[in-house]
C-alpha cells in the first residue's frame, strides 16, 4: 500500500487566506491619486476650466458642458477630416435646448502623454467650442492662445 500523507482536518471557522497572511486589502487607499481613474481626472479636468470660463464670461453659464468617451461613429459632413475632439450643438429655443458642447475624453487624451498636456489641448478645445458658441475670436478668451 503507497504511503499518502496525512491531510490535517479542517479548522472549524473562518479562515484567513491560503498564507497565513491575512486577507489582501486595497492596493492603493482611497487617499492616494493613483486610486482615481482616468476618466475620473478627466472630467476634474473639464470641470475646473468649465468654472473658469464660466467666471470669466458669465454668458457661458447657459451653455451645458458634457463628456463622452468617443464621437459617434457618423459623422457629420463638415467633420470629415480627421478625429473630432468636441462638438458644439446649436440652442433651440422652440424645443427648449440650450447650447451644448461634448468633449470627447479618448481622441484628447491619446494625443497627450502627461496629465498635464491633457490639461493644456482641454483647455484650447474648451477655448475653441466657446469662442465659436460666444461669436468671438479666441483671442478674445485667451490672449495665449497659440494660433
């Protein structure tokens, strides 16, 4: 008869983890940055210059602001040319509509390759829809703005 090793019976309880070690907690607290997801500091991102244009120019506070992950796939005929990085939607006033304005967070955030430049193109983009929403130059928003 082969020798088997003895097996030790089960401990009646709860147990820990297969180690010893206790149970595996978070890799990361809450409190630490890197907790938060990209799509998280994104939109932190969109808000924080949101506020500022808004503070700036007051006209813009009736304008809605959102984010979204990727443009729609049809596009409309005078975007035909490259990757749309937001898109402004014109005020109904019969419907009740305001104006809109959708960043789209995948085609800004793969052509920056720090938190930081995401910071800067949303910013000019942001620039960009409100300039043509408010009717005037960019400049008129941003004396940087690089032209």
């Amino acid at each position: 008869m082969p020798f088997l090793p003895m097996v030790p019976p089960r401990r009646a309880g709860r147990r820990r983890d297969r180690h010893g070690r206790g149970i595996r907690g978070p890799l990361l607290p809450p409190a630490l940055p890197g907790w938060r997801t990209k799509r998280e500091i994104f939109d932190d991102i969109v808000t924080d210059h949101v506020r500022a244009l808004i503070t700036e120019h007051p006209r813009l506070a009736a304008v809605e602001f959102a984010v979204e992950e990727v443009p729609p796939s049809n596009p409309s005929r005078f975007e035909a040319r490259g990757i749309t990085l937001a898109r402004t939607f014109a005020a109904d006033r019969s419907h009740g509509l305001k104006y809109r304005v959708v960043l789209y967070r995948l085609p800004i955030a793969t052509r920056c390759a720090s938190v930081a430049e995401i910071d800067e193109l949303t910013h000019y983009v942001l620039i960009e829809q409100c300039a043509e929403i408010l009717g005037v130059a960019v400049t008129d928003l941003d004396p940087d703005f690089p032209l």
